[in-house]
C-alpha cells in the first residue's frame, strides 16, 4: 500500500490539474509528513512514477512569471479506476510494521548490557517529546482540520501513548532482562 499514491491521485482527482510544486504546498498544508509515511521530498519521484504507468498525464505545461515552466498534472481514466482501489485497500489493509528494535532487545550484547537503561531511557524520552510536540501542533491546527483529519491525528497519538506505555513496561522488567542475559552469558 503506497500513501502517496493516495495522496497524489486523490488531490488531482479532487481538486483538478496540478503541477508537482503545488501537490508539494498541499501536503505541506495538510502536514500529511505528520501522520502519513508521505515525504514531502517523495512527491516528485512518485509523480515521475505515476505518469510512466498512466495513471496520470500531462496536462499543460506552464510558466508564471520568471519561475521554470512546469508540467501540470491531471489523473487519468485509468488512474481513477486505481484511486478507487487504492481507497478501498487504504481502509482494509492494517499496516503494522516491524520494530528493528524488538529484534533487537530479544538479541542483546552481553557485553554492553550496562548502557541498556541510558538507551531505554533515551527512547522513553524521545517518545514523550515526540507526543508533546504532537499534542501542541494538534491543538495548533485543530480548527483547520476536517473530523476525520482530527481522528487521524488522536490515533497517531493513541500510538504515541501506547509506545510509551510499552517502553515504561520495559524499563520496570530492565533490571531482570539484564539478570537473565547476564546467566545467559555465564551458561556454557
């Protein structure tokens, strides 16, 4: 499942012919980096992607003022009919990643246990700056946002939480994981 694919089809779709530089303000506006897996970097790529499969074609090309022309975009019959699916998918699927970092607290160095709780702690902390910025940016844009953007943003927070919450349980059980990585290391 792409998100950008989403994105892109949906707002040529949605809102009419677009060029690249105008996709990039949208999702800028709409801050989709803050709670999709969409860079805003990405967007050109895609795009280039988008047109070698037909799903969108150029429409124009244009130039406003001293600025480089650029190709505006518009979806295609084709493209239309993948948005339709890709929605469709987008609300079925359940996207649920694999953390390296659960690979790699089950594969500890016995010989660097004693930095374990510093690095725990580091991450309980990054977590936590990560919900607070969320939460000031959530009460910042709030009335911007549609109902379902706001319920979009509560979940990457309900996440937020419940990483942080996941990370306190782990700093409790630190001081018997490294007990039993210790008899590990002494067992032959």
């Amino acid at each position: 499942m792409s998100s950008i694919r989403i994105f892109i089809l949906g707002a040529l779709h949605e809102r009419g012919s677009m060029h690249g530089h105008q996709l990039k303000l949208l999702a800028e506006q709409e801050h989709v980096d803050l709670w999709t897996d969409i860079t805003v970097g990405g967007l050109y790529g895609a795009i280039k992607r988008l047109a070698t499969e037909g799903l969108i074609e150029e429409a124009r090309v244009e130039r406003d003022g001293a600025y480089p022309q650029r190709r505006v975009w518009a979806i295609t019959g084709e493209g239309r009919v993948v948005l339709s699916s890709l929605r469709l998918d987008g609300l079925r699927e359940i996207v649920f990643r694999a953390d390296p970092f659960d690979l790699a607290v089950t594969r500890l160095d016995p010989d660097n246990l004693e930095v374990l709780p510093d690095v725990i702690g580091a991450r309980l902390g990054s977590l936590r700056a990560m919900l607070a910025d969320h939460d000031v940016h959530m009460n910042a844009v709030t009335r911007y946002l549609s109902r379902s953007e706001v319920l979009v943003l509560k979940h990457r927070a309900a996440r937020l939480r419940t990483e942080i919450a996941w990370h306190e349980e782990l700093a409790e059980q630190l001081p018997q994981i490294i007990a039993d990585e210790r008899t590990k290391k002494d067992t032959p």
